[in-house]
C-alpha cells in the first residue's frame, strides 16, 4: 500500500467543490479543509507507485479550480490508534 498527503490549493470560492470532486477520486480516502498555506489536505491510499503516479498526475489534475498541489510521500505509518487497535488484539 502506497500512502501519500497531497497539500493543495484551491481557487477562491472553489474550496467545498474541489474538496468534493476529489473525494469521490479512488484512491483518495480523506480530504481536509484546514488552515494555513493550503486550502485542502488529501489522504491518498493506493496499491503501487503506477496507482499515485495515475491518480495524482491524471485525475487529479482533470479537477478544475485547483490552483496548486504538493504531494508528499509517506514511507512509514506512526499512530496511536494502530498502537492501540493492536495492544486490543493480543498482539
């Protein structure tokens, strides 16, 4: 599983619209409105590196009223939550 968090701004007034079309991308499982530098912030799960590549480059970039993304790759998962669901399992 490739994981990847796309920061990406938006026009203006197209924040609720872009958020919208890029949730219903596959592959992108979660997007953000948040504040700071960026306007929304993408949780971007996929099977290979051709999957990212396709997604970020291709559908991505067919959704209009996106000024600008930065995708950063993540190359390990530290959360309290998997920490938590596996000390629940027994593990």
């Amino acid at each position: 599983m490739v994981t990847a968090i796309a920061l990406i701004n938006v026009e203006r007034g197209k924040v609720n619209a872009v958020a919208e079309a890029l949730a219903s991308l596959e592959g992108v499982s979660e997007v953000y409105s948040v504040s700071g530098s960026y306007d929304l912030v993408a949780i971007v799960r996929v099977a290979t590196n051709d999957d990212l590549a396709r997604l970020v480059t291709d559908d991505v970039g067919e959704v209009e009223g996106i000024a600008g993304t930065h995708t950063m790759l993540a190359f390990r998962a530290f959360s309290r939550h998997d920490l938590e669901r596996m000390f629940a399992l027994g593990a």
